[in-house]
C-alpha cells in the first residue's frame, strides 16, 4: 500500500487545521563548526577552529519545529529552567506561533543544553549541561492540570521522552489515561527499560536499539524481531508498535492484525539527530489527518529518510515529502490532485485572474475524440480541470464490465496531455459536489447533450458562469472500439 503523491498534498492541506500536543524533555542544540588541522600542544586532542554557530530546538522541541513547519498548530507542555536558556527556548517557541502555556518555569532546575563540535560535517564531541532528577510534585500537579483542562482543543497528543525527568509515572498515566477517556490518540517516543509506563497508549516508535532494550532480546532476524515485538505490545497493551530499524526500514505491529515491515527510503545518510521526532512528528500528522496505522506509518519512513539527509536536528518539508513520492510518473502525478488540494491550487489561480473551464467523463479506452474534445475544451479557460469518474462510479453507471482500464491508469494518461491542467477523480454519479467547490467559469460538455440536460448548468450560471458544448468527432467512441476489437478477434 504505498503513498500517493494526492494523498499526501491532502493530508498537508488538513494538517492546518489539525491541534497538537506535544508532551516532552525540552532542550537546545548548539552547534559549533569549525575546521580541525592541528593538534593542541597542551594535550593529544585536535583543535577545532569555529567559524560558525547555531542554535536550534532539540528535544521534544525538535518535534514541535517538525509539527510546525506541516502547518500544525502545536501546544507544547513541559518544565524548563529559570536561566537564560529556559528564556532562550520560550522565546523560539513564540516566534514560530507555539502555545507556551503549558510551559512551566523550575528555578531549581537546569535548561537542557547540549553543545556539538563539528569539523568537516562529523560530531568531534558533544557537552551535556540539564537536570535529569525526576521534577517536583508541585510541578506534576501543574502539567496535569493544565492538560486536564485544555484536553478537548486537541487531535492528538505526542509524548517525547528523554529520560531528563519530566515524564514520571504519574504524569504519564495521568495524560494516557485522560486523553483514552476522551479517545484521543497518543504516541510515544519510549526511552528506558520499563514501557509498561506507557500502558495505554495509542502506538509507541522504539529504535531497534531501545527496543531491545526494553524487551531483553537481541533483534537479529524475523524471529527475534516478533519475540520482541510481542513482549512489547503485551507489556504496554498498545494497538500499535512501530520500530525503526535504520537501514532495514521499519516494522509495525498491529495488536490483532498482520505485520508490515516498510523498507528504508535509499539515501545518504548524514546524521541520524533527531530522525525519531521526525517519525513522531510526521506519525501524529498522518494518524490525526485520518490515515491507517499503515499509510501514517509510511509517511513516517519517506520523512525520516528525508531527515538523515542532513546535519543536525533539521525539519522536513511537506514539500520535500510530496516531492519525494511519485517518482513513477513524476510530470503526469504533479496534476492529479484530491479535490481538498485542488481548491487551494484554484483559488489562488483565480486570484491571479485566471479564467477556469471545467468537463468532466469517463474517458474509458481514450480515443482521438476524446483528445480532439479536451483541446477543444481547454480553449474556454486559461485552465482545464478534469473531472473523471472513478471506477465504482463507472460501474454504476456502465455496468460490471466497465472500465476497461482502472481510475489511476486513465487519470496518468489524461494528465499527460498538455491541454489539461488538473485531474480529480470523483465516486459520485454526477460532478454536482466538484462544481459547488470548484466555482468554474465556464462547464464544458459534449455536443450529444442539451443545454436544459448538464448537470450544474443552474449551478454555474448562478454565479455568473456558463455552459458550452463542444460535437465529438462522429465515430469516435469507446463503445465502437469495443465493438472492433470483438468482431476482429471473437
């Protein structure tokens, strides 16, 4: 079941109106680069000369930047240092549009903070500066009140552990036990040996390497991965395990359904820094948009491959995952959109004054009547879009034995041709729900219509739109094609 490059144009546009929470460690990642050509006289140690700095979100915080960049509006809960860095992170978290209000202020704690020296794009050595002691009760009470009262505005709840103190079992069965009770999904990024504190929640995305952990069995074949993977989901009760597995991909275990393992998006690998809230992130965009365990799952992988592509705790793009997917048909897929998409792609061609001609069929078997009908079409708009029948939509109305070739195949083709603009595929009898989106300017037809027989025509016209009807070339028909290809060959 792979991703459809629509498919993941909607689930970005969605994504806008989709509310988060993310529920973890906070922490900023310093950057230094430099050069290292010399070795220090004082010890056998390089020297690094920097040349440049840069800091970013890290921790859950680096889940937050991936949420934002899909559009999400994000809430983040966590407790921070009252020093400069806690300071520095709130700032960052507003600039980007982030709800702070859950983010509590300990003057007895440490900011987290690491510090990465880097010569020729590798990591030379890493400064830890945080607090990992579990945090106060007053404070526990804090974040479960503030989850407690705010709990309805979100889609889902994403839980980013780092061990650094802020995640106790009270808080967890806390947020897991509330959120189930109102029947919002979480997922958990795990860290630890003892996952039975995430009991109840939704999916949790374990590396390999903390899975084992976690399961005390050594992942070195199917076998071993199952043996671990069964011992996790009956530890926590989840519905789902997804494990990553570096260059093998992923694997995801679904409580009462079959295994699917996904394997890795081929790609350099830089630096694997926070591929894991990439996974989290780009998992709870899919989940809370309404995608399967699976699909949300591969959306995931495709991310994450995108992620380890570059240094340090980066964001991936919505257009750099839909630029990835699709690479099949690439010129025909950029044309082919769900009809959430193409309302947000015409609205802003109608705002750059173009005219929009619509037609819509089934186009079964295409033919040079077709193509002599849509060029034809084309020329009442600066824009053509296709409505095109789906298969189930054809079989209601041409019987069990139509189409002859399926809605995907015949969608490529049409959109190869340079006189359309944009497919959508509708399982509708009629295009009525494509016209009340769409707002055309002018609905195009085939000449065997009437203009009082169009579907829309009283739609179209009151908004100031109109209908043309174009003659088909006499002959050209699927129907006498079939007909051929019979009396040739039976």
């Amino acid at each position: 079941m792979p991703m459809d490059r629509k498919d993941a144009e909607s689930i970005f546009t969605r994504a806008r109106s989709v509310r988060v929470l993310v529920v973890g460690d906070l922490m900023l990642d310093e950057y230094l680069w430099g050069t290292a050509e010399r070795i220090s006289p004082e010890a056998p140690v390089q020297v690094v000369d920097v040349r440049r700095e840069d800091m970013r979100l890290g921790g859950a915080g680096n889940v937050v930047n991936n949420l934002a960049a899909f559009g999400a509006g994000v809430s983040i809960c966590s407790v921070i240092g009252g020093d400069e860095n806690g300071t520095l992170l709130r700032h960052a978290f507003t600039g980007k549009g982030v709800d702070v209000a859950g983010v509590f202020e300990d003057p007895m704690r440490m900011t987290s903070k690491k510090t990465r020296v880097l010569a020729a794009n590798q990591q030379i050595v890493r400064i830890d500066r945080e607090t990992r002691e579990d945090i106060a009760p007053e404070f526990e009470e804090k974040i479960l009140a503030y989850v407690s009262n705010q709990q309805n505005i979100w889609d889902i709840i994403l839980i980013s552990d780092y061990g650094k103190g802020l995640l106790t079992p009270r808080v967890l069965a806390g947020i897991i036990g509330s959120a189930k009770e109102r029947g919002i999904p979480v997922i958990v990024d795990p860290k630890g040996n003892d996952y039975g504190k995430y009991r109840g929640a939704t999916i949790i995305t374990p590396n390999r390497k903390e899975a084992e952990v976690a399961s005390r069995v050594a992942i070195a074949d199917a076998g071993s991965l199952r043996r671990a993977a069964d011992f996790l989901l009956a530890q926590g009760e989840y519905d789902a395990l997804l494990i990553t597995r570096s260059s093998e991909g992923m694997s995801l275990f679904l409580r009462g359904g079959e295994d699917v393992h996904i394997p890795t998006v081929a790609r350099e690998v830089y630096d694997v820094t926070g591929a894991g809230d990439t996974v989290v992130a780009s998992l709870g965009i899919g989940l809370a948009c309404g995608l399967s365990f699976e699909l949300a799952a591969r959306l995931a992988n495709i991310a994450a491959g995108i992620a380890v592509g570059k240094v340090g705790t980066s964001t991936v793009a919505p257009e750099e995952i839909i630029g990835s997917i699709g690479h099949e048909h690439q010129d025909s897929d950029i044309k082919i959109k769900n009809l959430d998409v193409l309302a947000s792609c015409i609205e802003e061609e109608k705002r750059k004054g173009k005219r929009i001609a619509f037609t819509n069929g089934c186009f079964d078997l295409l033919h040079v009547g077709h193509v002599k009908y849509l060029q034809k079409a084309r020329t009442y708009g600066d824009l053509l879009i296709l409505g095109l029948n789906s298969d189930a939509s054809i079989r209601r109305l041409k019987g069990e034995k139509r189409p002859l070739i399926g809605q995907n195949e015949r969608a490529h083709i049409l959109a190869a041709l340079d006189c359309i603009d944009y497919v959508v595929i509708f399982d509708e009898d009629t295009p009525i729900r494509l016209l009340e989106t769409l707002h055309p300017h002018v609905l195009v037809k085939g000449g065997d219509y009437t203009p009082d027989r169009v579907v829309g025509k009283d739609l179209v016209e009151s908004y100031g739109g109109r209908v043309e009807l174009v003659e088909f070339v006499d002959g050209k028909s699927t129907t006498n094609i079939i007909e051929k290809i019979l009396q040739n060959y039976s």
